[in-house]
C-alpha cells in the first residue's frame, strides 16, 4: 500500500531497478488508465519533491497551480513483454509490502510516479507498478531506492532478501 490513508495496489518486484514506478493519477495513457493509480491528493503523507530533495513549491506539501516539474525518463525491459519507457516524476511518501502474520515492512521514500506510460510492455503488464530490489546505485537516487531505505531504517538486519516461486504465485522474504 501507499500513503496514508493507504492506496493498494499490485506491484511486481523486479531485481534489474532500484526505484518503485507507479502509475501517477495524472496520468491519461491508456497503461496508466487500465491500472490502478496511486493519487498523492488522496494521501495525507505525500509530498512532491525535486530529485535533487527539495519540495517542488517550498512551502506547499502538493505543487499548486501550472508549475514545472523535473520529470525523468526511465527504460524498462521485460522478456516476455518487451522494453519501452516511462516518463514519471518523483513523489515522496510510505510504502509497505507485505500483510497477513509476517506483517509490513514500510519506507518513506522517493516514488516514481508515471505521468505517462509507453503501451509495450506497461499496459500488457498484470500488476500496477514495479518495486524494484536493485541496490542503491540502480535506483534513480538515494531517497529513491527501496531496499536502501529499507535497510537505512533497521539495526542488525544483513542485506539479504529472498524470493519463493510456486505454481501459482511468488512471496518476498524481506
């Protein structure tokens, strides 16, 4: 889930990136427009940020009104689905995974939020984002990565994570 309230939405765990990409709401391709979006309006605890770390409007948590926004454009590849882009801008709020006994991990962290989605491979995709496992330097800056800011909030933890694959459906072991 994202934000507080909490938006759920399905993601897939990739271990090629670094980032979390999710579909903006802002967003009108039709990948964006056939998933689920996560809205930051609808999020006590987002805030829109400049990749360099500072608020997109100092003294505002939301940009207001027509203002220019750092954007980044990110490559994707999937085997079975092919490569194309996204173009997103970065959103700060929490992000937890994981529920039943085992419990969330959750992050504040920088979010890639897709302002606009390439139909190959994002709209044949049948998640809503991509958390990406990568390390640090695979992710499009610091506050950015999941897995760094993961470990950065916990003590004694090795960086390790693991992954199960069943016929039907994988879990994360973080």
């Amino acid at each position: 889930s994202v934000g507080h309230p909490p938006q759920d939405l399905q993601v897939m765990f990739d271990t090629s990136s670094g980032h979390v990409l999710l579909p903006h709401r802002a967003c009108k391709s039709a990948a964006c427009i056939e998933h689920r979006r996560y809205s930051p309006w609808e999020s006590s605890t987002a805030m829109d940020m400049n990749f360099n770390g500072s608020r997109v409007q100092p003294g505002h948590r939301l940009a207001r009104g027509h203002v220019s926004r750092e954007a980044a454009t990110v490559g994707y590849t999937q085997s079975d689905l092919g490569d194309g882009d996204a173009k997103a801008v970065l959103v700060r709020d929490s992000l937890c995974v994981g529920s039943g006994a085992s419990g969330q991990a959750c992050v504040d962290m920088g979010l890639l939020t897709a302002i606009s989605l390439q139909d190959v491979p994002f709209r044949a995709m049948p998640n809503d984002g991509i958390i990406g496992l990568g390390l640090e330097s695979l992710a499009a800056g610091p506050i950015c990565s999941f897995f760094g800011r993961l470990l950065e909030g916990s003590r004694n933890v090795l960086p390790q994570f693991g992954i199960a694959f069943g016929a039907e459906s994988g879990e994360l072991h973080l």
